[in-house]
C-alpha cells in the first residue's frame, strides 16, 4: 500500500530529545537498515500500529451497514469475553486486508528489516482470522500472536507470552496505546507508530528509551475540516431562499436564518461522519474517497462517533431559540439523511428522489425558521429542479467509471449503460422545472408580489443556459463535484446567480 499524498509520513528518531541524552544511549538519525541488522525478534502490534485504525471498529461499522440486527447480540458475545466478541465481529464482518489503512512509513522498515535477515512477529489482540490475512497479504512475518476466541492477546497476556516466547527482554516491539507500555517498558528495543498523546510522557518517566516513531497521519485540523464537509455547508444556504422569496427581509427574521444556516450546518456534518463511518469499507475500495479521514485512519472510529454525537446535539440546542416549527423539519432531514445512508442509497432511483428531497426539505425548514409561507409553486420547482440536479451526480459517478474503463462497485445498483436514461431523466426534469417557473410568472399571485412581472420572463433563458451547461459538463466528464457546491462556487454560474437577482430585484422594484 502506498502513502496518499494528503498525509504526511515521517520517521523519527528520538536524538533530539534531552531525555534521550541522559539517559546515556546513543541515537541516530540514519535508517535502520544502514546498521546492523538486530538479532532480537521483532514484535508488532496491529491494531493502530501496523493499521492505523481499529479493526474491531471497522468490522463493527461494517456489521452496521450489512448485518445491523446482528449488532443487538453484541452483548451477549461480549458476556462471553472480549476474545469471543472479537471472534464473531470478525467472523460476520469480513475486512478486506488488502485495503486497510496501513502505517506505510512502518511497513518500509519492516521490509528493511525483513531484507536484513530480521524475524518480524505480529502481535495482536485482534482475531486470529483477520489477523492472518494481514500476515498473509503483506508476507513479512514469521508467525502471528492473536486472540483466539478464548484469550484475549492484549497487555498483559500478550506480555507473558512474548516473555515465555523469548525470555525476558528479549524481544523489540511497535507499539501505539497505553495497553503497550508494559510491552513498550519490557522490551529491549521500544519503537511507537502515531502513539497516543501522553504515551511519550509515560515512557520518558519509565526511563524507556525510544528508538523510531513512524507517523503516518494528516495534521488533525486538515481532518477535521475533511470529516465536517464545511465546503458542502454551502448548500444549507438554501435555507435563505424562502426569506429573500417573501420580499419582507428583516433583521430579526434575517437571524432566525442565518440560525437556521448553521442548526443545518451542524446536523448536516454529523450526518456526512456517521455515512463516512457506514461506508468505511466501500470507501476504501474508491480512488478517491479511500482518503477521507475515517477510512484513511486520520480519524479514529470512536472520536468520530462521539463528534457526530456532539455536532447533532449542538445543531439541536441551535434549533431551541428558534420558531418551534423548524426542529420537526430538522429532525426529518436527519432521519431521512440515516435512512439514506442505511439503506435507500443502494435503491435505484429512490436514492436521488430522497437527494432531491432533502434539498427541498432545506428550503421548507427556511420558510419555519422565517416565518414565511412556501407557495405550491416553489415546492413544485423545486422538486424538479433539485431531481434534476441529483441525477447530475449519479450520471457524473457513472461517466467518470466509464472514462475509467471501470465498473460500478459502490452497490448503488446503477450501471454504465443506465447513463442514456438517466440523462433523459435529468434533462426532462430540468426543463420541467422551467415549465413550472414559467407557469408561476403567469400566476396573478405574481403581480401581488412584482411591480412588474413580467420582467421575470427574462429569467427564463438564464434557467435554461445554466441547466443546459450543467448537464453538459457531466456529459463531458467535468462535473466532479455535487451540482449545488458546483454552482456557489463556479464563477460563471456565480455570475448568473447576480444576474438573477438583479433581475428579480428590477421586477420588485
């Protein structure tokens, strides 16, 4: 596995350090393989060592996304010990070996070594079933120490075996965790990948010396900003649109809002890391999404977890100093966004019916949190539009494969040969939408809200243009990104964007 070009890889050695200097040990900068190549076994760790995630996670977020009534019998596995959890997870979730989120900078030592004449052990308290088809898919390790379904191989227990193996201290070791530092402390040669923070303290208290630290992570802000999708925050904007529609702006309702913008914003990200974390294993598998922070290992299982936890919470206590109306059509969106990513996403066609709908459901939270009516016609647009707009993105998925010479993996359901009748689809919506707008400039409603409607007509055209650009664009395989982030941040439909405005200004006015 090579190292992604996001993140940065690093070996350290710990010469620079004044610990390292009193304790009277020498330490060099060079690489391993310029020394001699050591006698002793050299034992790793898996489980964020080796793999910069946890395994057990990943099989358990793959155990949600295909088998998620099995999740209920956890407890009952867990009764029988953690070795027996870890035994069924492993056994109902398969975790591809070849795709997991290797410490690359690690494995390029451990074939250093292994070139050098060292016995490489791996070390784990992962299953024994997925712990050799690690051991099988990189083939550099002599033998493999894993839980069994009876004992669980951490701390302690991993411990007396390595000694019981090759004596006391007689043996290197890799390690990541707190649940290493009697390993760490016992070795004679101690090494970390991406430890924890606060494990260093630990060990320079211990008086351990520490020989390498491989890092292999992205800066955490770059992940986090990555995990949050702040760009795709944009389409929240469209809560806005029912306010600038009413043609009463004011500041008070202008702040509910602006309120609204960021209650969405929040929800909306808790809901793209709980997909992230559904979609671990197919992620891995994509050219590109195999570098999101979770299926990366940027970003652990568990804070991730744990901030879509806090992200949702803080989108609803937002919604509280809001018009009571907005939380129902929050906690729809959100429900609607779980289902999504549970299971209607994988259902051809009902997957960009409920992409379409939570666009308009955007817009309908808008109109709560102003405090404004949404008119038939702009609900009735909407859908078409934002149908429309949802095909952009799975007929854009399919030509970028098809440019590829590749086939669909992703379970979507959709083939390369559906491209002809998504297009037709797609386009058949979006002048539909424009059917609709034109039908709404001859409302007599219109003239209760425009000094003069008629220059609406002129929007007409630039309704057109745009769609027509859009949809071809993805027919020439350049639209690589969600059609509504495309069009608040392409200059061109940017531009067109003021254009609109003005002339629907020109027609209030």
């Amino acid at each position: 596995m090579t190292a992604d070009s996001h993140s940065p890889v690093t070996t350290e050695s710990m010469d620079a350090q004044a610990h390292d200097h009193n304790m009277g040990k020498p330490s060099s900068a060079t690489p391993a393989r310029d020394k001699e190549p050591s006698s002793l076994p050299l034992c790793v760790d898996m489980d964020g060592t080796l793999v910069k995630s946890d395994t057990l996670l990943d099989c358990l977020c793959i155990l949600a996304r295909t088998q998620p009534l099995l999740l209920l019998r956890l407890p009952f596995w867990l009764i029988q010990g953690k070795a027996s959890l870890k035994r069924e997870v492993t056994a109902h979730a398969l975790l591809d070996a070849a795709h997991l989120p290797y410490n690359d900078q690690l494995v390029i030592y451990l074939r250093e070594q292994v070139a050098d004449g060292q016995r490489l052990y791996l070390t784990t308290g992962a299953d024994r079933a997925l712990a050799q088809r690690v051991a099988e898919h990189l083939g550099i390790f002599e033998e493999v120490f894993s839980s069994d379904g009876s004992t669980n191989l951490t701390g302690a227990s991993k411990l007396r075996l390595l000694e019981a193996r090759f004596g006391h201290g007689g043996f290197a070791y890799v390690g990541n965790s707190f649940a290493d530092l009697p390993l760490l402390a016992a070795s004679r040669e101690a090494m970390l990948a991406n430890p924890v923070i606060g494990l260093r303290g630990r060990l320079r208290r211990k008086k351990v010396f520490v020989q390498h630290i491989f890092r292999d992570r992205a800066p955490l802000g770059r992940s986090l900003w990555r995990a949050l999708r702040v760009h795709q925050w944009t389409k929240n904007t469209l809560v806005f649109l029912p306010l600038l529609l009413a043609h009463t702006i004011g500041l008070g309702v202008f702040l509910q809002s602006v309120l609204a913008f960021f209650s969405f914003s929040l929800v909306a990200s808790s809901t793209y890391i709980v997909n992230d974390l559904l979609d671990l294993a197919s992620d891995r598998n994509h050219a590109t999404k195999r570098r999101r922070p979770f299926a990366a290992g940027d970003l652990s299982i568990f804070f991730g977890i744990v901030l879509a936890l806090l992200l949702f919470a803080g989108g609803v206590l937002i919604s509280t100093a809001m018009p009571h109306r907005f939380l129902p059509w929050l906690l729809t969106y959100c429900c609607v966004t779980l289902a999504y990513s549970l299971y209607c996403k994988r259902v051809v066609i009902v997957d960009v019916i409920i992409l379409s709908a939570l666009y308009t459901l955007r817009i309908l939270a808008g109109a709560a949190a102003a405090q404004v009516p949404i008119s038939d016609w702009m609900a009735g647009f909407s859908i078409f539009f934002f149908f429309s707009l949802a095909l952009v993105k799975r007929f854009s998925e399919l030509e970028n494969l098809r440019a590829r010479g590749t086939a669909p993996s992703n379970g979507r359901g959709y083939m390369v040969h559906d491209m002809e009748q998504l297009r037709a689809f797609g386009t058949a919506s979006a002048f539909a939408s424009v059917v609709v707008f034109t039908l709404y400039i001859n409302n007599p409603e219109v003239r209760d809200l425009y000094h003069h409607p008629q220059r609406l007509w002129l929007l007409t055209p630039l309704l057109i243009w745009w769609m027509s650009r859009v949809w071809l664009r993805a027919s020439r395989g350049q639209m690589n990104e969600d059609p509504v982030v495309f069009a608040l941040t392409d200059p061109a439909s940017l531009l067109a964007g003021v254009v609109i405005f003005l002339i629907a200004l020109s027609a209030s006015l």
